[in-house]
C-alpha cells in the first residue's frame, strides 16, 4: 500500500515540475518542427480517406495559429522571420485537399501578395479557387484587384471585377477597375480595399493584420498629400521627406512594420520594409 | 430471426455503447466554439467538424462491434447454445447483421440530430453566403451509415475466417483505408501520370479497383459542406452497389461460418 502511494505522490510532484518547462518547450519550437512533418497532398489524400476537408481545415488552422503568433511578437517587438515557404506549402495542401475551403484562399490572398510579393502564386490560388466556387464573388474581387493594383493590368481587373460584380449584383465592382487606373489613385484602391476587408474580419491575426496594413498606406496618403502640396507651392518635387516636415507639411511618418519611408526619383512614396515584415534570407513559398 | 435481432440489439445496448456514443458526442458541443476560428466560413467549418465527428464514431463502431460481435459470441462460447436452438447459422449471422444495421440507423438518428442543432447554431452566429441544404447533410448522413454498414459486413466475413480478435480489426480497419483509396489510384493509373507505370502493375491495380469495396462514391461531405448538388442517378447506382457488395460479402461470410468447425 504504501509503495503505490509514494509512487503516485511523487511522480505526481514530478510530473508538475515537468510540465512548465515540457509546455515551454513545445511552444517555443520553431514552425516547421511544431507542425511536425505535413506529407505530400498525394499521400494525405490516400490516408485521410472520408475526412479530407476536416484534414485541410486543420491544416489551414495550424497555419493561422502561427500567424496569430507571429503578430503578437511583433506587437512585443520581438522581431521573427515568419516562415513563408512552410505556411504556403500547407495552403496549397490544404487546397488540393479540399478546393473549396475558402480560408485558404483568403488567407493566402492577405499574405502571399501582400507580405511575401508572389502576386503570381496568389492569382493562380484564386484561379484554382475559381474553378470551384464558381458561385463566390470574393475570389474575382481579390484576383481583380491584385491586376490592378499589384499589377497594373487593368483590362485582366477589369475582367475580374465584372464577373464580381455579377456574381454578387454590385455594379459598384464592375466599375472599380475603370475608377482606379491612375497611379494617383492607387493608394486610395488599397485603402479602401484594406478598410472593406478589415470591417469584415473577425479573425484577430488577420484583422491585426489588415490594420498594420492599413496604418502603413494611410502614412503613404499622408505624405503624397503633403508631396503634392510641396509640387504645388514650389513647382517641383520635394527632395526627400524630411524636406516636406522641415516645411512643416507633414509630421514625421512611421511606418508599422519597422522601414523608413522614403521618396523614389519619381515622386513615388516608399519604404524600406516593402510594407511586410522581414523574411528569411533566401526563402520561397511554394509553388504548386 | 426477428428475435436474433431483438438479443443482439440489447445486447449492444447492454454493453454500454450507446452511452459510450453519447459521451463522444459531447465534442459537438465543442464545434460552434472551434467553428469560430474559420475565417470565412464558420457555418462550412461546424458542418465540416460535425460530419467528420460522425464518421469517425461510426468507424469505431464499425470497427469495433463488428469486428468483435461474432468474436465475443465464440469466446463466451454464447453461440454454442444459439446454435443449438433450430436456427441456421445463416440466419444467426444474418441476426446479427441486422441487429448491428438497425443499431446504426438509430445511432444515424441521434447524431443526426446533434448535427442539424450544431449547424443551425453556427449559422445563426454567422449566416453563410449560402443557405445550408439541411436535405444534402441528411443525405450525406445517410451514406455514410451505408458505407459504415457495408464495413460491419466486411468485419463480419473477417470474423467467419478467424476467431482472433486481431484480424476482424485490423482487416477491417485496412479495407476502410483501402476502399476509400482505390478510386484515387484508380485515376491515377488512368491519368497521363500513370504512362510510367507497367502494364502487371496497372493491371493489378485494376483488379483491386473492382475487387474491393468502393468507398468514396458513398462520401457526401463536400456537397454537404458546401451545398452542391448531387447526382440522383449517381446516387441511385451507389444504394445499388451497397445492396449488391453487402449482400455479396455477407452471403460468402455466412457460407464459411455454416461450414466452420466450432470447438
């Protein structure tokens, strides 16, 4: 009696001992080692058998889990390459499992173009997503907006928009491309694109996300006024930013994800951090 | 045969497995707090978890009873007295069958009815774009107690060839996996990809193909989940195919019991 006593006591003592720092060490492990080993679309396919869709919604849950993280170090100022590749390898296998999962899509839309600047594996995500849903108005919208903005084409946009617009019977979307085709209003498109998707989101990642985002373009809307007004009283461009706060047109900007902004030869506003967080040096996302 | 039924009914119910279903259906309450983190698709989500959650209880239970219904019956040496009653063992088998079939269809019932208060819970949280089509999900649910009936049938035949405990299991557990695969390989080897294979190899495949069961033509999950519409035809040729694997596999299980030595 009194062996299984001692035993149970004092493996009991021990496990609590053990278990802060075993939950410390499982949460600090790096991405690609806490989601373990994800196999080939191919062979989850064959294994998940009747739970194919519940496999790729875990799948796109493990990936939002790790951004939620990321962006709670970075609200710590604890700076973290995020870990691109892995995340859009684990999209796109969560597409191939279940091609209408729509968090994949949409996930990959707010990060692949915007953070990681692969407009082009993005399009090709809601061109896949579009074969599917072919009832959804979201996937043309994004992939409209990705011409015109990231890429400037706006006869494809406009392509786009109006297969948006009758799916969802906006018209409004059928003449976005057509409003925003100047440069000038390019910064005014994210915007307002960032504020649509922002409202509506009620994923605290992602919003945060949105909202970093939308801080960034609002400080590029700041200064191409105060640019603008400098051309306007001098008949020229402003030289640099600083020239625009020495002329008390503009308070200093302060770009979210840590760059510095800066003005191109052109005119054009820029920054440092390319609007996305640091990446690892040399990393890809996948590629289908 | 009637009271074949009726014993292995309660039997099941004797055993405790019914509150063992309810004590693993208390994860749906956990489903519209889970369905939340979906971005974009709450309502698609909790449909997703709920049907997955029925299939894999029906699994187990497939699995499980009927992998072990005749097994324990042989064990307990409760079949010696069963037989010695003016029954055939076809019709003891078929009892049992039946027993376990009905068992489901009640247990499809419950949990049908868990789900349909899951998803209308989640949907009311956060309206899909779509409106779910409550009539696909029953149909779904109704699949998959055929494909899960067809996987007792198949435990059954693995219990008529062996009285371990492990091969009506394990078998059972390695035509689910394979049955719900041999569409896809069968594809593949039909697919451009499958050029480099040998031609022994793509026939062996082929005849496996039509061998074993078939257990993605019973899976309604996507059309559930996102409200596409299903093939009436299609589905009719799957209640077909049900009918004729099950009467096919559970016939050739009852000829090797009836002509099993039982010491």
């Amino acid at each position: 009696m009194r062996t299984p006593l001692l035993l149970t006591t004092s493996s009991l003592l021990f496990y609590l001992l053990l278990i802060g720092p075993f939950a410390g060490y499982l949460q600090n492990r790096p991405f690609i080692e806490r989601i373990g080993y994800v196999p080939s679309f191919k062979v989850l396919k064959l294994v998940a058998a009747d739970h194919k869709e519940v496999t790729a919604s875990f799948l796109v849950m493990k990936v939002l889990m790790y951004f939620g993280g990321l962006i709670e170090l970075t609200q710590n100022e604890v700076a973290v390459a995020p870990d691109y590749p892995a995340m859009s390898r684990l999209i796109h296998n969560a597409v191939e499992l279940d091609p209408y999962n729509m968090d994949a899509y949409y996930f990959a839309q707010a990060i692949l173009s915007w953070d990681v600047g692969r407009v082009d594996l993005a399009n090709k995500l809601l061109d896949h997503g579009m074969q599917y849903r072919t009832w959804d108005w979201q996937l043309p919208y994004f992939a409209g907006f990705n011409h015109a903005y990231f890429l400037k084409d706006y006869a494809t946009a406009s392509r786009y928009y109006q297969r948006a617009g009758e799916l969802s019977g906006f018209d409004l979307y059928k003449n976005l491309a057509g409003r925003y085709m100047q440069e000038a209003g390019r910064t005014e498109l994210a915007i307002r694109y960032l504020s649509t998707l922002e409202q509506g989101e009620k994923n605290l990642a992602i919003k945060k996300s949105y909202q970093l985002r939308l801080i960034a373009f609002q400080e590029v809307q700041r200064i191409e006024v105060a640019r603008d007004e400098y051309q306007k009283k001098f008949g020229r461009l402003p030289a640099s930013i600083d020239q625009l706060v020495q002329e008390g047109l503009l308070t200093p900007p302060v770009d979210p994800y840590g760059g510095n902004f800066y003005l191109q030869p052109d005119g054009k506003v820029a920054t440092t951090s390319k609007f996305a967080f640091a990446t690892k040096e040399g990393s890809e996302p996948a590629q289908k | 045969m009637t009271s074949m039924i009726s014993v292995t009914l309660k039997g099941i119910f004797r055993d405790r497995v019914f509150q063992g279903i309810l004590m693993t259906a208390l994860i749906f309450l956990l489903i519209p707090t889970v369905s939340l983190l979906s971005m974009r698709q709450v309502t698609e989500l909790s449909i997703t978890l709920a049907l997955s959650l029925n299939s894999l209880i029906f699994l187990l239970l497939s699995v499980f009873l009927g992998g072990t219904m005749l097994w324990k019956d042989i064990e307990r040496r409760y079949s010696y007295g069963v037989l010695g009653l003016p029954m055939t063992r076809s019709s003891y088998l078929a009892g049992k069958f039946a027993g376990v079939a009905l068992f489901f269809l009640l247990t499809a019932i419950v949990l049908g009815a868990a789900t349909f208060v899951v998803v209308f819970f989640a949907s009311s949280l956060y309206p899909p774009e779509r409106p779910v089509q409550w009539e696909i999900i029953a149909l779904c649910l109704f699949f998959d107690v055929m494909k899960y009936v067809l996987l007792v049938a198949i435990a059954f035949l693995f219990s008529t060839l062996s009285t371990s405990f492990f091969l009506p299991v394990f078998g059972t557990i390695a035509i689910f996996l394979a049955g719900g695969a041999t569409q896809q390989v069968y594809d593949y080897i039909h697919s451009t990809a499958g050029d480099t294979l040998t031609p022994l190899v793509k026939q062996a495949a082929s005849g496996l193909y039509y061998l074993l069961p078939n257990f993605s033509a019973f899976d309604l999950k996507v059309n559930a989940i996102y409200g596409l519409s299903t093939s009436f035809s299609g589905l009719l040729l799957t209640i077909g195919y049900f009918l004729l694997y099950t009467t096919f596999i559970l016939s050739l299980a009852a000829l090797i019991f009836s002509r099993r030595e039982m010491r």
